[in-house]
C-alpha cells in the first residue's frame, strides 16, 4: 500500500482496497456511468442500465460512422429521431 494512504479494515471483502477492481464492486461488474449531451442526444433521458460494448455503437451512430459487425447495439433510448 503507498505510504500515507489508509484502509478501513483488513478484510478481503473490501472491494475498495482490493487490486484491479477499477472500484466496482466485483460481484456485480463494472457499471460506469455515461454522461452524454448534444445535438444528437435527447434531453433528460436516464437509462438504467446498458452494458458497456453498446457504447462504442453509440458514438459510431451520432457520429455518422459504420462500424461493421461489432458487439452491441446503439443506445437508442437517448438518440434523437433524426439520427
């Protein structure tokens, strides 16, 4: 552990001391959050939960790029119609 910095307890249970758990709690994967805004994105639209590879796809569609045959989808649920 780096010098100066604390650990709550020594329990292998923690997850925040844990190492390359990038702070999410490990069993329930990461879940990182997407803040997005723009033209081509609505207002005001929470989306619970999506899974990460549907970001990539996203990005392509707003920006008006095909990515060929890749996992996930585009996030429709905040996309504008006129995209």
């Amino acid at each position: 552990m780096r010098s100066g910095w604390k650990r709550s307890n020594d329990s292998p249970v923690d997850y925040r001391f844990g190492r390359a758990t990038h702070g999410h709690h490990p069993d329930r994967g990461p879940q990182p959050t997407l803040i997005a805004f723009g033209p081509s994105i609505k207002a005001g639209v929470v989306v619970e939960k999506r899974c990460i590879v549907d970001e990539p796809s996203t990005f392509a569609k707003v920006l008006g790029l095909d990515m060929g045959d890749i996992d996930g989808s585009a996030i429709s649920e905040i996309l504008k119609e006129s995209i």
